[in-house]
C-alpha cells in the first residue's frame, strides 16, 4: 500500500491535547478540523483517525452522518439558510435563490472565489424570527430577497427570546440579567434551589423530584424522579448525566432561549441531579446549530467552575462534578437519547435497541440519567419553591410551569410560559393574539414535526399531558405552529416529508424506506399530480413507520401526514 | 428457569432470555428475517421480525424483543402483517432483489405487490469491481449491516467498512471511498459470506453468470493482471 | 443465480487452522467456498486463501498423465519442463518405477533412500507412505517439512513436558485473559486464528502482550509490545522468568506439583534481570517488567508462537524459555492456557502424528521401542529397522556424501523451502534416481525421473490433523484431471509392484478400498486414535486426539493432571549469537517469512487469483534505510548474501526495524532461500530462516 503524504502539521496540536481521550474526542476533532478547513481533507480524517484509534472507514462514516462535517471544500463563509416549515412560509425559498443568485453559485456550491458556499438547512431553531439563517457563527432573522446580501455581512441579532408570557418563573431572568454573572444569577435567586437539595440526602432530593411529579420536557414525558431513581440505584461506575440540548424539533426555540439567556439554571439543575444520582461527569451536548449558546454556556461552565460550583467537593458537600460542553454536527436524530450518547462516543448517532434502558446502560455503557434542557432549569425552581408550591403549578398530572414556541402566522410569536393550563384556542387567541393580517385560523401543528395537525374546531383541549394524551394528542417539546386559512397544508407536508427524509439516521428499513416513499408521494401530493392508490400507500407507509420503527423518529415521521388525512381527507383524492 | 407466554394463543415454556423470535421457534412459527443472521450481532434493523405484543404502543423485533412472562404475542395480525407486506414493497422498489431468494419468498408468502410504488427512487449505485476477488453491486444492498459487522468485531477484525451517508443514502463505505486493495481489506469474504442478496459476490460467480466458462473466468484474471503491470502499481 | 449442483464439506487445503469449508460445486468446478458458521475450528470465517484462493485445482498446469523424463537415466540432470517429459501409461511408469527402487535397494540397501512425506496430503496418504518406506524398503529415512518449521518447538517441549503439539485449543481462544503472541505474523499466517485472538482483546477484553521485531498488525491489538532485535528472544523470556521468580509470581503450588528443577532454575537465572536483556535485545526494561507482571498475575495465560521462535540456531532454546514462563506459572492444563506452536501446513500436525518422522511410528510410537516395534513387526508381517532414520537436512547431507541415491517425494516441495537452495540443488542434480508425485510441476518435480499425477485436496478422502489436533475429512468434490490418482492409491500399486521384485513372500498389506479402511489400520495400531474413525468424524465434523476410546470426547486441552514426561522440566538457557551477523559487507539481517496471500512455495498461490493482488516478489526496507541505499517504494532491488542474490520490489515501511529487511519466500522467481544460511540448531536440526546477513542495492 502507497504511503500517506505527511498531513499538515496543523491538527498535531489539538490531537496531541486531545488523543489520549480516544474515540470519544472524534467528533470534536472533526468539528474543529471543520472550523480550520472548511472542510476534511482524507489526510486530515486520516490524522484524526490513527490519532484517536479510530478505524479509517469509521472516520469516513461519522463524516458522512452530521450534516455540518464536509469531506470537500465549502467556503471561508458558511452560510445556512432555514427552510423548514415556518421559514417557507416567510419566503425563504426565495431568500436562498436571490441569495445564490447574487454570489453566483448553487446550493451546496462554493463560491469560485471559495469565499461563500449555501446551505439549506432544517430548523434553525429561531422560528420567532423566521425566516432565519446562520452565517457562521451568527442568527441572522427576518431576511428578506431584497437585502439577503447585505444580511450576509450583518452583525448578529441582539439575543432575544421573544418573551411573551404573564407569570415568568423558568422565564424570569430571560432578557433581564447578564446571563453569565454570577452576582446578577444569586440576585435572583440562583443557587437557592442548589443549596436546598444539598441540605437533603441524594435519596430525598429524588423523593422530592418524584413527589413534585416532575415531568420530561422533552417530548417524551417521562417522571423525572423515577429515572432519577433508576440510575441511583443502577450497578456500575462512574455514572453519568447528560444534558440533551440537541433541542431540533421544528417550531422549537425553548431550550435555546433558556441556553442563551440563563445558562446557570441548567447547570444548577444538572449539580441537583448530579448530587441525587452520584454521577461525577456530566455532558451538555448542544445541537451545532446553536453557536451563540454554546459560547455562553462555555463561559457559564467556567464562571461556575471558579465558584467551585464545579469541580472537587462541590460547596464543601464532598461531592465532585464537572459538565463537559459536546457540540452536534447537524443531526436531528441525535435529539433522541441513545443516539446522543453514541454521538458522544464518538459514532454515527444511530439510536440504540431498549432495553436496555439508559438509567442500566447509557453513556459509554454506564448508568446514565440524561435530561432535556427545560427539565433541568425546572429542577431548581422545584427546589427553591418546595415540592407543594410546585404542585399548585400546572395540573394534577402535569405540574410546573410550561414552555410553548408559538410561530408562523400567530400574531405573536415567541416564548410562552404557562404556570395554569390554558386550551389551545387560549393560548393562540388570547395569549398570543390571534392570526396575523386579520386571517382565520386554517390549521395548528401541535406538539413539532412529531406532532399532529389540529383543526381549527378541535382548539379547545387543555395544554396539559393528560388533557392532550385523551385527546390523542402530545404537547412535544411544546410546539404550537400556526398556519392561517390560506395556507396549503399540501405544502407543509411536503416540508416535513423532506425534514423526515433528510434526519432519518437510515437504521431500521421502516424509517429509512418509508421518510423516502413518503416524501414521494408528499411530492406528488403537493404537486397535485397524485396517483391512484396513493393515499393507501400513503397509509400503508405511515403506519408502518409508526408502528414498526425503531426509534420516536420514525414512529413520528408519519404522525403529520396521517393528521391532515384524518381531518383533511379531501386534499387526498387525485385530482385536488 | 423458564418463562410462560402466549404466542399466537399458544402457551410457551421458553428458557429466561430467549428472544421473542426464539420463543416463536417452540411454538413452531417462523419469523420472518432479512437482517438477522446467526454469526452476525442483531440489530434490529428489518423490522421484517416485527410481532404484536399486547399492551405494547408499537410492534416489537423479535429478533432482539427479549421474552418476558406473560406476554401476549401475536405473529401474525393486520398490524404485523401489513408493516411486513409494506416493508417487502418499500424494499423492492429501492434496490434489486433479484438474488435474494428468501426475500422472494416472503414477498410470496405476504402478498406484496412488486410494483406497489409506482415512480419510486431506486439507489442504482453503480457496481464497484475494484479487485480480483469480489465485486461490490450495491444496487442489490439492502442496509443489513451485516458485512460491516463481519468485517469489525463479529468476524474479522479489519474494519475496513463502515455504513455512511444517512436516511435513504444509507450506503455501506470504505475510508473515502478508497478502493478495496487500498483499505484495510483482507479479502478474507467473510463479507461475502454473510450478505443476503449478492450485493457482494465473488467475481467467478458473477462470471458464471454473465455466461462465460471457467477458462475465460481464469483469462480474465491474467488480463487484469496485465493491466496491473501496465499500470506498475505495487502491492 | 447459479444453482449449486452439490456442496461439499471438506477441510481447507493451506494452513493448520484446518478451516471447514463448503465446497460449492457446478459443471465439475468449485466456483465458491464458503463455512458453516456452527463448525469448529473456524465457526464460518475463512481467509482470502481458503475462499478465493482453490482455484489452483483447476489450473491448466495440472498433471494428468504419468511423465517420464526423456533424459531417463542421464546424470547430473537438469531441472526440465514439461517438455522435457513424456506422457506414459501407469502401467509403464509404475513399474519402471518399481524397477528402479528394486535395482537401487539390491545394490545400495535401505539406507540409499531419502523420502519425503507431506504436510499437505492426507494422513491416510503418509500413513501408506511410511509403511512402504519402513516396511517395504526397510529404511526410516522419513521425514517431512515439520523439520523446516516446528522441529525446534517439537524437541523443546519433548524436554520440557514431553509432548510436542498445541497444548490447548483454538475454541478457547476467543475466551483468553491474558496470552503471549510471539514469532506469528498471526493475521497473515494462520489468519482465522488471528481473528479469534483479536475477539479476545476487542470483545471479551483479554491483554496481549506481542513480542516481536516486526510492527505485525497483531500489535494494533497488544497491551504491551516488546520489539526486541531479532535473535535475541531467549533474552526477554529468560528476563520474564527472572521477574516472575525475583517479585515471586511464581505459582507455587503448581511448580511442587507438577514440575522439577526449580530451586536449580530460580538460581541460575537471578543476573537475567531486565536490564541484563534490555542491553542484549533493546527492549526497555520496564516493558519488560509489565509483560512478566501481565502474565504472571493473568487469571490464565496462554502463549503462541510460530516460525519467529523455532527457525532460529537457537529455536529449541528459544522455545524452551516459553515453556520455563508457563511452568513457572502454572498456564498449562487449563483452558485457555498452554504452550501452542501454530502448525504451518494444513497437515502438518497429522504428518508428524502419521508416521512421517524418521524416529517414530503414528502417534510418536519410538520405532527404537521393541514393544512397539513390535506389534507394528506383528501387524505388517515383516521385520522393522530399529535405527532411527535421517532428518531432511541430514538427508541432504547424506546425499551430498553419496549414501543416499534415491529420494522419493510425495507432495513436497524441498528446492523452494530448504535454505541455501544453490546446496541443494547441486545434490539433487547427483541423485541416481528421483521420483515425485505431485500436482504440478514445480522446483523440485523438474528434476524427477518420474512425475505421477496426484489429486488434489478437492478430488479425494481422508483426513487432516489441523493445529488443534483435530482430526477433520476431506472428501472428493470435483473428479481427477485426466488420469491423476489418489496418493494413497499411487503408493499402494507401487509398493505391491516393489514387494514383488524384491521377492518377498508375502505382502505387508497394500489393499485399501477407501480412505477409512487405512485410518482403521492406524487406528488399531496406534492408541491415541482409538477413538477415532470416520464415520464419527462425518457426524461429530472433528475429533481432537488424543481419543482413546470411541466415546472418549476427544481433547481439546492437554496435561489437565500430568505431562507425558512426568514432572515439567525448566531449563535454564545461556544467550548466544546468531550464526551470521552483520558485517559492513553485508549489513542488513534478513528475516523470511509468508505474506497472507501466498502460501509456501507459492506452487498454489501462484496458480490461483491470490497472485492477481500480490503478483510480485518483494522486500520490506525501513524507510531510513531506503533512503540511505536510494531504494524508493516500488523499485526494484537486488538482494545478495555470500549464498546467492534475488531481485525483488521495495516496500519501503516501518513493518521492519531500522537494519532488518524482510523477504516472503513464496516467489520461485526471488526465492528467499537462495540467500538463507544452511545453520541448524544443534539439537532440532531446523535450519535458521529468520536470521542471516545481506546487502541491498538498487537495480
């Protein structure tokens, strides 16, 4: 076999900090090696490869899975433009052809100059804004055709979360304090929550999760308290905790706007949690779309860790704990949670077999308690109030405040806090607003991508896990998408059939097969150009998605389209 | 110590850690396969095991469902049978399946319409004849992941594959696309061996059947060798 | 698709792995191999040489009629084409054969023969082979190419334990804790056997510690690699050894029970230090010290060795020191333990265990034993020389000095694979007479009076005797080409032809109907086998002798309560140079060994599709030395040493230390062996092929 040429010596620095980690430093490596090249080269991946024990044909396939890892040349600028739902309605389709137009190129085409190179992408996660686009490392909002080349080489949006809410409890410092200082965070109440759960012993600090009825954030709903408890008790060492700010869903910003704006929150609530379960390492993986957070919450980390609020013998407690910030590379799949841990150790994010659960065998095969973003900042909020202030939060089965990412043709969209279940019909209309150019209302998607689509006389169901779940619905991660009368659900679909098609990690055939066949038929769906047998087939592979994949991806993907042919069956017959 | 259950309405005695699909076994119904081979891991990939359990909100693999007391497993209702019936169909109408007989049979035995999906997007990558051993005809591939998992740690150690790409552009890779002979290959077939639809075959074979006779088959060997002196690479 | 027209189970035909095949069979042509994935040895997984790698049975080089050499009687001759051959009938050949045996036995008596089994062909082949040379021609001049490769491993644990063969077998590799890989380029020698070592580190998180001058692929896998200069192995284990008795990780209660000579061992060896072998051998001490730390403290340890140990001047010693480490710490007669040589050719292990060695009978029966002796004396009907006969090398010398004038050959290849080939070649030029049975015409079939088709593995029965002593079946699966005959059955016709001649009154016994009725007969006489017959072998696909009895499960591991030899045997070992050393004439060392795509002489690599990925022969060169001698990848250079010169491509890499090059001996074209040294341990007699002095320049 020829020799290797001898790679630039540029990644022998970060390698040699780095290498002694092994696969699990891979997808740093990449990112980094990313950042410097816009691109890998072979001897780059194969540098990376050698350095981390990585076998080479491993190395290629990692590249391969996250979007933002590029094996040719991309450009000096990257630019990403969000073509999700809520940004198509706003006209980003054109915003990337104008765009494309005015450097001359082609999506995923470098400019000649190698200055520019255009992405479209999935949700960007700053659907307030809509349409959005990142370039580099900075949110850019509201573009339009008319100035997309300006926007190009604009400084970034001012942070803002778009908070519309009444009661600001898991919202209350958003927008009202430096989000890294320390000062201003105890002077409002930080770490009050932290020093009540270390008044108890980790064994009450779970009792008291459970007691709460703490609730999953992320889409799933699961009691808190109990995988807390699954992994306390769970045989094995060390133990870890895993904070899942892959935050991806489409509509979905909520995470995000806690991320960037009160990071210490969610580090409070993972030392809760690292306290209660035991875990000395604890991972914050933030999706690769969120640059802007992950520079906060890196500061965040280290303003903590010179508090000695991380680190060894945490406030004296004799407990230690330190958070490793991971980025995501692009992969919505990696959302799911044994797919994040594989992402972490440095694999293709496939989601796993369970059981096991992750509580027995998580993050390298270790017990593992892995929460969503809003999970953790309830945590001390839970804490601070005591367990029975808490509970009068929310409802029986659904306690605490709640987070909704209100968008498209909503009056207001934004964040909204919900401290006393409201029905959806209230939350749109009274909340938020109503629809925006005096329009009606045509459709809601509730609950993300994953979720369904509700009609417009089925509003009035309570925004709480129990009300929704009898109505056969889930809140999701909180997305409550709207779209007015005039707009062709037809279309919509077809976005989400491309989201689907573009995120499914092709593990298991029902998903990998069926985001394809179904976004065939979207196509034709959309096109009007539907042919006999479609809408069955569209049936047929909507419910074998559902009930024969292997993840909460592919037992979604169809979830929206079945919705629509539920309540919508008209836009189903050829010829419409 | 063994466990009771219901398959099909019939009581089982299977030993504790029996998969659902080894428990079906005592009960005498076969489950239907198409990633699942004995010498490779199981992943649960295919789906094509897939059975009703009762409670459950989604089908289980039995492949990898592990059995457990009391379970209420049902092989073969419309749920099951209509996610094999699509999966057959959604696979026929991505890749050729024309050498995989067991396939075939299942798309018998469930009634699937070979031409259920009119206009569908096939992969049709094109055949990579990269050594004198075997050639790589991905356009029969159906994402088994079993010659990946024969070439790292179920058989052989080498990892010279890997799956890339994602979704539907799943695909089995080497480093970069390198050439076999340029990877970490051994030619040991073992990749060969274990693939269930002559994605990967040995290139007599494919001679065989493009119809020439084993003395051209040996000529076409001395041809390449030729073309490799030509070309004065060493090995 | 293609309809296989049957699938044959047979056993490969390249390495002592003994890998179970499924021969797929259409139109008379095996056109795909593939393995059961429930079969022991290999449990599906096979190499590029047993799945790709039997084309070679259908090459067009393959003999099919008996030849007869046109110069017949013409001396000193010259290696020939087949040109320089005439096709005859059996008839003719077998009895000008006979004729010419008969004539050299009447003038010359037993002792003019050197004969040659196989390790390729079957046990029922050499166990017919033998009998013929033994009890027909009255000499024990028998002997085979385990002399080339494992005789040093063989007289070692004769010593040490008083058994020779692979202690433990390869179904308790994947299992291991720790074990000691040294002197095996294991992912290219016995390649499936590599994988079951590497499952043990990948999957079941065994530590391997390789010892070994060269960057193998197994030490991708090692917990600890120790890169000593070549030659001087003996050094390290010796320094393991004195770590183990100085930190007292010995394993005392194993040592009084099972071995002796401690007390006298322990004291000898207290200057060993690490540092006395990092002086001699350039591994750090430390590395030292980790390694006998590993093993000692290992739950179990197993060690495994090849070529690297036993062709050396000092194999037998080099051997030894690894048996002092396992007695010292009880890593034998357990799973997952043992002393295990890794056999080279598929039947290596069965040869040996059939009779081809000069001083035993089947199963290392002494033929110096009267008793013994005596009941083969009883069994054959005929009288038995009591002189143990000459090992391949001494035959050469032998027929150097004119006392042998014949050799018969039966599938060996002895002009590729005996060092300082120029030797022996010039002795095989003088012989009287030279008759080969083989599957081509190769090095040494050019120089044969008369040349008889044999069949290969995949047109006949019997039995090979894999690494593991397992006894496993080939069976026919395509017909003969043309007239070519079983060796067994060649053998048979003649020796009934030779038995005549000589006027002997009755025959010993030459009249099989099948393969089984002559295990049967080594079966009866040999009590280790006793177990075994084909039939069970057909239902249960492998026994591991020994197996006395036929419901004795067989054993896959040795020495569970005693040796053969009673009581374990240290021995303590003096470090000595190698035989030839560099000099500033010749200032490189030269180690030979296989690459994984060829296979010994290359007679069927070289006739197979193997040769399409490795066409050419080459030579491994450290980068720096490249540089220095102008050697750029790819080009080819010109190898000498005081014995010949070879030309061979350049691989320039850091595979090989800095000042050693490493030449594959496959090639005909560049054999290795034109440049190996004719330097022999005193005691095995093996020749040393690892280590002699050369020079390299550009061509």
């Amino acid at each position: 076999m020829a020799e290797r040429a001898t790679p630039p010596a540029s990644m022998q620095d970060y390698l040699a900090a780095h290498a002694h980690r092994g696969q699990t430093m891979l997808l740093p490596a990449l990112l980094e090696a990313q950042k410097r090249y816009n691109h890998i080269s072979k001897e780059i991946a194969a540098e990376i490869g050698r350095a981390l024990n990585v076998p080479l044909a491993e190395v290629t396939g990692v590249i391969e899975f996250y979007s933002m890892l590029h094996d040719r040349p991309t450009g000096e600028t990257h630019i990403r433009i969000c073509e999700s739902p809520v940004c198509n309605l706003f006209g980003a389709k054109t915003v990337s052809k104008t765009l494309c137009r005015e450097l001359d190129t082609a999506i995923c085409e470098p400019t000649i100059d190698s200055k520019y190179y255009v992405e479209s992408v999935e949700c960007l996660g700053l659907c307030e804004r809509a349409p959005v686009m990142l370039v580099d490392d900075r949110p850019i909002g509201q573009t339009t055709p008319d100035v997309v080349a300006e926007l190009v080489r604009r400084p970034p949006d001012p942070p803002s979360g778009l908070i519309r809410t009444g009661t600001r409890l898991l919202t209350a410092r958003l927008g009202k304090i430096s989000p890294t200082s320390l000062p201003d965070y105890e002077e409002t109440d930080g770490l009050r929550g932290l020093e009540a759960a270390l008044a108890l012993s980790p064994m009450e600090v779970i009792e008291q999760v459970k007691a709460a009825g703490l609730m999953g954030r992320g889409g799933a709903a699961f009691p808190t308290g109990i995988k807390w408890e699954g992994a306390a008790q769970a045989e094995g060492q060390p133990k870890y905790l895993v904070c899942n700010a892959d935050e991806s869903e489409p509509g979905t910003f909520k995470d995000r706007t806690l991320l960037e704006e009160d990071p210490f929150s969610i580090l409070e609530g993972m030392l809760i949690a690292a306290y209660a379960i035991g875990a000395t390492q604890g991972f914050l993986y933030v999706r690769g779309e969120y640059p802007r957070a992950q520079g906060i919450l890196q500061r965040a980390i280290e303003v903590f860790r010179s508090a000695g609020l991380l680190g060894a013998n945490i406030r004296g407690r004799g407990f230690d704990f330190d958070i490793e910030l991971r980025s995501g590379a692009g992969a919505y799949i990696c959302g799911e949670e044994t797919a994040l841990f594989e992402s972490i150790e440095g694999k293709r994010g496939y989601p796993r077999i369970k059981p096991p659960f992750p509580t027995q065998h998580g993050l390298f095969g270790k017990p593992t308690v892995i929460n969503n973003v809003e999970t953790f900042a309830n945590v001390p909020l839970l804490f601070r109030m005591g367990v029975e202030e808490y509970r009068k939060l929310g409802s029986e089965k659904s306690s605490g405040p709640r987070l909704f990412c209100l968008s498209g043709d909503t009056f207001m969209p934004g964040l909204f806090e919900i401290t006393t279940p409201i029905t959806l019909r209230d939350l749109i209309f009274k909340e938020a607003g109503g629809i925006r150019n005096g329009r009606k209302l045509g459709a809601v998607l509730l609950g993300g991508a994953a979720g369904k689509f509700v009609p417009p006389d089925q509003l009035d169901v309570r925004l709480t896990f129990e009300d929704t779940r009898a109505a056969g619905l889930s809140l999701g991660s909180g997305v409550v998408m709207v779209f007015d009368e005039t707009r062709d659900l037809r279309q919509v679909l077809l976005d989400l059939g491309h989201f689907f098609a573009h995120e499914s990690c092709g593990k298991c055939y029902p998903c990998q097969l069926g985001t394809q066949r179904q976004l065939e038929i979207l196509e034709r769906l959309a096109h009007g150009q539907l042919l006999p047998g479609d809408k069955e087939r569209l049936t047929d592979v909507g419910w074998t998605m559902t009930d024969a994949s292997l993840c909460g991806l592919g037992q979604t993907a169809a979830t929206a389209v079945l919705s629509v042919m539920e309540h919508w069956p008209h836009l189903f017959e050829p010829g419409q | 110590m063994t466990l009771t259950l219901t398959i099909d309405g019939r009581e089982i005695h299977a030993p504790a850690g029996s998969s659902l699909m080894q428990a079906a076994q005592l009960a005498d119904v076969d489950t239907p396969v198409i990633c699942y081979h004995e010498a490779t891991t199981p992943n649960g990939l295919c789906r094509q095991c897939v059975v009703e359990v009762d409670g459950w909100r989604v089908l289980a693999p039995a492949c990898v469902t592990p059995a457990a007391e009391g379970m209420e497993v049902h092989t073969a209702s419309e749920r099951v049978t209509r996610a094999r019936r699509t999966l057959l169909e959604m696979l026929n109408a991505s890749i050729d399946l024309s050498q995989a007989p067991e396939i075939q049979q299942q798309m018998d035995d469930y009634q699937a319409d070979r031409e259920r999906f009119p206009g569908a997007e096939r992969r049709a990558p094109a055949m990579l004849d990269d050594n004198p051993f075997y050639v790589r005809d991905y356009d029969k591939c159906l994402m088994c992941w079993r010659c990946v998992q024969a070439c790292a740690d179920d058989l052989q150690f080498t990892y010279a594959l890997s799956t890339g790409g994602r979704g539907y552009n799943s695909h089995v890779t080497t480093f970069f696309d390198a050439p076999m002979p340029e990877t970490t290959c051994v030619f040991c077939g073992n990749c060969v061996a274990v693939c269930p639809t002559n994605a990967l075959i040995s290139k007599t074979e494919i001679y065989l059947q493009q119809g020439l006779d084993y003395d051209s088959i040996r000529r076409e060997k001395r041809n390449q060798r030729r073309a490799q002196d030509k070309k004065g690479g060493a090995q | 698709m293609i309809q296989a027209e049957s699938i044959v189970r047979s056993t490969c035909p390249y390495c002592g792995v003994g890998c179970q095949v499924n021969l797929h069979i259409k139109d008379e042509h095996i056109y795909k191999v593939d393995a059961p994935f429930q079969v022991a040895p290999n449990y599906g997984r096979l190499c590029a040489k047993g799945r790709f790698g039997v084309d070679f049975v259908h090459h067009p080089g393959r003999l099919t009629m008996p030849l007869i050499r046109k110069d017949f009687g013409v001396t000193p001759r010259q290696p020939v084409g087949l040109e320089g051959f005439r096709e005859a009938t059996w008839e003719e050949a077998l009895e000008l054969a006979a004729r010419r045996i008969t004539e050299i036995h009447q003038q010359h008596g037993p002792a003019a023969f050197g004969t040659f089994a196989s390790a390729k062909v079957t046990n029922e082949d050499n166990y017919v082979f033998q009998k013929f040379v033994r009890g027909v021609l009255g000499s024990n001049n028998v002997d085979h190419c385990a002399r080339l490769c494992h005789a040093a491993s063989v007289t070692a644990l004769t010593i040490a334990i008083g058994s020779s063969a692979m202690s433990n077998s390869i179904a308790e590799m994947k299992d291991l804790d720790v074990f000691i890989v040294t002197g095996s380029n294991t992912t290219e020698t016995h390649p499936v056997i590599s994988t079951f070592l590497r499952e043990a580190v990948v999957n079941n998180q065994a530590k391997l510690i390789v010892v070994d001058p060269r960057q193998i692929e197994m030490t991708e896998f090692a917990e600890v690699w120790l890169r000593q200069q070549p030659g001087t192995d003996v050094a390290i284990f010796q320094a393991m050894a004195q770590v183990i008795v100085a930190e007292e990780l010995f394993n005392q209660e194993f040592i009084d029970a099972r071995t002796e000579g401690f007390k006298d061992y322990a004291a000898a060896i207290m200057d060993c230090t690490p540092e006395w072998a990092a002086e001699i051998s350039g591994v750090p001490a430390e590395d030292i010290r980790t390694a006998a730390r590993l093993f000692a403290n290992a739950r179990t340890g197993a060690i495994y060795w090849g070529m690297g140990i036993s062709q050396s001047v000092h194999g037998v010693e080099n051997a030894l020191s690894l048996a002092n480490l396992a007695l010292l710490c009880g890593h034998i007669g357990k799973p997952g333990t043992g002393l295990n040589p890794l056999r080279g050719q598929n039947n290596v292990q069965g040869c040996s265990d059939s009779g081809g060695l000069p001083h035993v009978f089947t199963a290392y029966q002494p033929v110096a034993d009267d008793a013994i002796r005596a009941k083969f004396e009883q069994d054959w009907g005929t009288t038995l020389n009591p002189e143990p006969g000459l090992t391949v090398m001494e035959m050469v010398d032998a027929a150097a000095s004119k006392i042998i004038r014949a050799y018969l050959i039966m599938g060996e290849n002895p002009l590729m694979s005996e060092p300082d080939l120029r030797h022996s070649r010039h002795v095989m030029e003088q012989m009287e007479f030279v008759l080969v049975q083989d599957i081509f015409l190769n090095e040494t079939s050019e120089y044969a009076d008369i040349l008889f088709p044999a069949t290969s593995f995949a047109e006949k029965g019997g039995t090979f005797t894999n690494t593991d002593r397992r006894v496993q079946l080939i069976r026919p699966a395509v017909p003969a080409p043309g007239q070519a005959r079983e060796d067994w059955a060649i053998l048979c016709d003649l020796a009934k032809r030779v038995e005549i001649l000589l006027g002997r009154p009755a025959s010993i016994g030459f009249d099989y109907a099948h393969p089984s009725d002559i295990w049967q007969e080594m079966a009866r006489l040999t009590p280790a086998f006793q177990g075994i017959d084909h039939a069970r072998i057909q239902r249960e696909d492998g026994v591991h002798w020994p197996c006395p009895t036929p419901d004795h499960p067989g054993s896959p591991y040795l020495f569970e309560d005693t040796f053969p030899s009673g009581r374990g045997v240290f021995t303590a070992l003096d470090v000595r140079p190698g035989a030839e050393l560099p000099d500033p004439e010749y200032p490189f060392i030269l180690s030979t060994g296989r690459v994984l795509y060829h296979w010994h002489g290359g007679t069927m690599t070289r006739r197979s599709k193997l040769d399409d990925i490795y066409p050419d022969p080459t030579v491994e060169v450290h980068p720096l030395d490249a540089d220095a001698l102008g050697l750029a990848d790819g080009q080819w250079a010109l190898v000498r040493s005081r014995r010949g010169q070879i030309k061979v491509k350049t691989i320039v890499t850091e595979r090989s230390p800095q000042g050693v090059v490493f030449i594959p001996f496959h090639f005909a074209e560049a054999a290795a062996n034109e440049l190996t040294l004719d330097a022999r341990d005193p005691k095995a007699k093996i020749p040393d092929y690892k280590m002699c002095a050369v020079a390299l320049e550009p061509v």
